[in-house]
C-alpha cells in the first residue's frame, strides 16, 4: 500500500516522508523496501528544502549504513 502511493504522497512532500522515517524508526519497522525507496528517493532529489530534513535524512543514511547486524549495512555508502 504505501510502495503504491509513493509518487503521490512522498516522492514531492518531503515533509511526508520526513514524517514516515521517523514513524517508521520509532517502531523499529525494518521494511527493506520501503526503507530503501526512501533512500533512493532522498539521493536523487535536486534539493532538500528544510535543513532539518537535510540532516535527519543524512543521520538516518549513516545510522543504517553503520550497523553491522542492518540489511544496509555498509550497501549506502554511495547514497550519503
């Protein structure tokens, strides 16, 4: 449900997606797809317009990329 309305709800509304990372990390939801869509929606966007996503987004990137026992485990070094 939430891969189908990605285009819709967070591919353009960083806030959305700003706002489902963090629901998604405070649950401890460890979706590899979905996590990974975000990922790469992040990494090709032209700009980040909120400094506050900016640095979420790139905490979030390195926490994931650290943990030896995460699925990204060092997999985001060329999305950071």
């Amino acid at each position: 449900m939430i891969l189908e309305k990605w285009d819709d709800e967070a591919e353009y509304h960083q806030r959305n997606m700003f706002k489902l990372m963090q629901e998604m990390e405070n649950l401890e939801f460890m979706d590899s797809d979905i996590w990974q869509k975000c990922f790469d929606t992040i990494t090709h966007k032209k700009r980040i317009n909120n400094l506050a996503f900016l640095d979420y987004f790139n905490q979030v990137l390195k926490k994931f990329n650290s943990d030896p026992k995460g699925a990204f485990f060092k997999k985001l070094d060329g999305h950071i």
